[in-house]
C-alpha cells in the first residue's frame, strides 16, 4: 500500500476538483455505494458515475471531466507500473448527520487487480484497509481487523492490492465527500 500527498499538480488538480464538483457534472443514485454487505439502506446510499465501466473493450464514457481523469490514469500507471484501467468511478457520498457511518466492507471486483482512491474533497470520512484479503467477494465481517485508514485530503491518493477488503465513512464535517475510485491491471 502506498499514500502519496498532492499527487497531481495544482494546474490540474484544481480544474478536476471544480468540474466534478460543478452542478453540471452527472451523478447518478446508487441505493448501497459500497457493497451488498450495506444492509442499513437508508443511509449507506451514495451517488456515482462510471468513467471507464467494467466492459470489454474498456473505454472511457464521454463526460466533461474525462479528459482530466484520462491524465490522472496516465499518471498513475507511469508511477506504478500499470498497464490498463479496467473500471473507474466517481463516488460522492453525502452528509447524513454527526452520527458515524461506515459502509459495508467490499473489494471492487474479482480477480487480480490494484485498487486507487483519488480523493477531490477532504473531510473526516476515512477509508478503512483491512488485514483481511479476498478474491471472491466473500466476507465474513465479524473476522476483519484494521490495517489503517487512510485520512480523506484534496490531492491525497492511496493505492493497494485490490484484493484487500476495504470500506468508505461518511462524512459529518462537510456537505459531501468525493473520491475517483480506479481499478488497474
């Protein structure tokens, strides 16, 4: 695993920021955003938008925000080594009250992949790593144990074997938390 702060530069940065943040930007609802383990459904909903969705050929859907997610991708395989992006997503969750909330632990997919998180927006919502690792989806929630959380910082990206079991917060401080969720081979 491997957290780096102001991955981007500014002059891109800021210009990706506003767009996905600009009420013309798409989001579509999602009724659970983090997995089917999200048994709470009246409050483990979010809102998302595919980018590159998990289809062959994998491309990317045309948005107002591709062009600047197109250059994050690039940079992150120079940096990493990898070779495709097999899905993207935009994730934005929402206020729901000062309540904590932590989203059903998931991996994003089966199979051998690595896993980013691209944080827009920075709030007191984490992203929790666990121990645990699995390649199908299965989950016994009652054995999972931290590996670390990731604090939500503008600019802040944290990548990992995508077959470590993760989960989302929501956030309590701000209005709404954003992230570009990306999975590579």
């Amino acid at each position: 695993m491997k957290v780096i702060d102001n991955f981007l530069p500014q002059e891109l940065f800021d210009p990706l920021k506003e767009i996905v943040n600009s009420e013309n930007h798409p989001w579509f609802f999602v009724p659970q955003i983090s997995s089917v383990h999200d048994k709470d459904y009246k409050r483990h909903y979010g809102f998302s938008c595919n980018v590159v969705k998990y289809e062959r050929p994998f491309k990317y859907e045309r948005l107002p925000c591709t062009s600047l997610i197109y250059a994050l991708h690039q940079k992150i395989k120079d940096e990493f080594g990898f070779k495709e992006v097999i899905r993207c997503r935009l994730d934005m969750t929402t206020y729901r009250g000062e309540e904590e909330i932590t989203f059903g632990p998931h991996i994003d997919m089966s199979g051998e992949d690595h896993t980013s998180i691209f944080y827009l927006t920075e709030c007191n919502a984490p992203t929790i790593i666990y121990n645990e690792k699995t390649q199908d989806e299965v989950i016994n929630l009652e054995e999972l144990t931290i590996l670390k959380k990731i604090d939500a910082r503008e600019n802040r990206i944290v990548v990992f074997d995508g077959s470590h079991i993760h989960s989302g917060m929501c956030a309590t401080d701000v209005s709404h938390r954003i992230l570009i969720n990306t999975n590579f081979i």
